[in-house]
C-alpha cells in the first residue's frame, strides 16, 4: 500500500523506470490499484496487463520453438556427417578389398594376369679357342 499512496499523481509516473516488462506490468498492477481505489474505469489497464501478459508467454514460445529448430538443424548435419563417413568408409574397403583380390589373383593364376618378363639383351658369348702354349 506504501507504493500506492506514493504514487497518487500521474506526474510521479514520469520519473519511474518502465524499461523492462516486469517492471511495467508491476507498476500497471499499482495503477490498477489506484484505479480501483477511486472507483476509475479499470478495463484499459486489464488490457495492459493482458498485452504483458501475452508478450510475455510468446517470448517464451519462441525461444522454446528456435531452441527445437536448432536441435533439428544439428540433428540433419550430424545425420549428414554420419551418412558420409560410412560411404567413405564403405568404399575405402571396398577398393581395399578390390585391391587384395586383383594381386592375389594376379599372384595363384598367372595366365589371366601375366607378369611382365624383363629380358635381358645378352651378347653371344663369343668363344676363343685355346691356344696351346708350348
């Protein structure tokens, strides 16, 4: 009641601070009350009160909806991350295991895969006879 009796003019409203909502709905609550206790018209501040209200309970709505929206978006790219390394992962191997099998044919079956044969140009021998020192 203390905060009523101080606040019996309008002018003293210009000097509080109306910054945030909670300050605003507490000092529409005090108004209402002074409203109510000199028998005014009170509808406009219910309206007030109700707009404050709303305010408040869409704000929240909203971090609640962005906070589900960020958690989805995080949940789509680790799905993507997860989806990529195992492709990568899964043809690794299979170039690894395609790798295996070509030299382990390459090596049991030599006709399907032949081995490169080096030759080696080689001079015919030329052969002296021996001369008999005597």
């Amino acid at each position: 009641m203390n905060e009523i009796q101080q606040l019996e003019t309008w002018q003293a409203w210009d000097e509080i601070n109306l910054s945030t909502p909670e300050l605003r709905q507490q000092h529409l609550e005090i108004l209402l009350c002074q409203k109510l206790k000199n028998g005014e018209d009170i509808s406009q501040c219910l309206q007030a009160l109700e707009h404050l209200k709303n305010q408040k309970v869409e704000h929240k709505l909203s971090e609640i909806y962005i906070k589900k929206v960020r958690n989805k978006y995080r949940l789509e790219i680790l799905e993507k991350v997860g989806v990529i390394a195992m492709v990568v992962f899964i043809a690794f191997t299979c170039s690894l295991a395609a790798f295996h099998i070509v030299n382990s044919s390459s090596s049991n079956n030599p006709t399907i895969f032949p081995k490169k044969q080096t030759t080696v140009n080689k001079l015919p021998k030329t052969i002296k006879p021996i001369e008999k020192l005597d």
